[in-house]
C-alpha cells in the first residue's frame, strides 16, 4: 500500500491548566514550564505580520474541489498573523514548539516574518526559541532559568 506523503498528521488534543494545547511537545513544555514556576501566557496573543488590504487590480483564485475560478478582484485580502505558543513579558522569551510538521508549509515564511517583526519591534532583548523536541525543550527552559538567575 503506497502511503500519502502529504497527508496531515493528526496532533494530539491535551489539555493542562484549563488550556486546549495541540500537541504533546506543547503539553510538555507547558509542564515543564509550570514545574519551573516560570511566569508565561498560552497562546495569548495574535501578531499582524503583515495587514489586510484590497487588491483592485484583476484576480481571478482557484477555488478547493471546483474546476473553474472565482472572481477576487477587489476582494479584501486576510492579513498575515502568527500566534506564538508560550511568551513570556515578564522574562522576555517567546517558545514556539514545532514537531515534524510537514503539512505547515507556511510556517518558515511566517517564522522568517515574526523574527523579522522582533526585530522592527526593539525586542530583540527577548530569547526566541524553536525546540523541536523534548530535549530540545528542556534546553530552553535551562537557558530561562540561567537568564532569570542573573537578573
């Protein structure tokens, strides 16, 4: 049997702390992050990365499952947003868990765009993590900790 390599592989639905988290790499650093007694929010905020704006000139889109196009001319096109999984304002980190997740071809460029708004931003004082693992989470949460210490 030939397997689909596009096809969407399902995350795990957890819940901790009264939060919906989507996989079980969040759930641990969510844990993780609880146990350390480290101050931080869950999905708490929406970043425009790029704005909504209405393209006037002529657009024609394919639509899912149809053969012909629509009509998008003067449409309003969706902005660009990215919701960071674990920020922390007070101890200046943002934690974006991200598994192997093939079907997220938008997230490099979303990632490439965020970094670039930490930037345009002034808070380029804040530690930016991308863990892959759990390892790889427990290595975050050691370099917090260390920063808390010397503050």
């Amino acid at each position: 049997m030939k397997r689909n390599k596009t096809r969407k592989v399902p995350a795990k639905k957890i819940k901790r702390g009264g939060q919906a988290l989507k996989s079980g790499l969040e759930a641990y650093c969510f844990d993780a992050l609880t146990r350390e007694g480290i101050d931080f929010k869950y999905e708490s905020e929406v970043i425009e990365l790029s704005p909504a704006f209405t393209f006037s000139g002529v657009y024609y889109k394919s639509t899912k499952g149809k053969p012909e196009m629509i009509n998008a001319t003067g449409k309003k096109v969706l902005p660009v947003t990215y919701k960071p999984d674990f920020v922390s304002h007070k101890h200046k980190f943002i934690i974006e868990t991200k598994g192997f997740v093939p079907s997220q071809h938008t997230f490099h460029i979303r990632w490439k765009m965020f970094l670039k708004h930490v930037v345009d931003n002034g808070m380029e004082d804040y530690m930016i993590f991308l863990p892959k693992n759990n390892k790889q989470v427990d290595i975050c949460i050691n370099k917090i900790k260390d920063e808390i210490r010397t503050k």
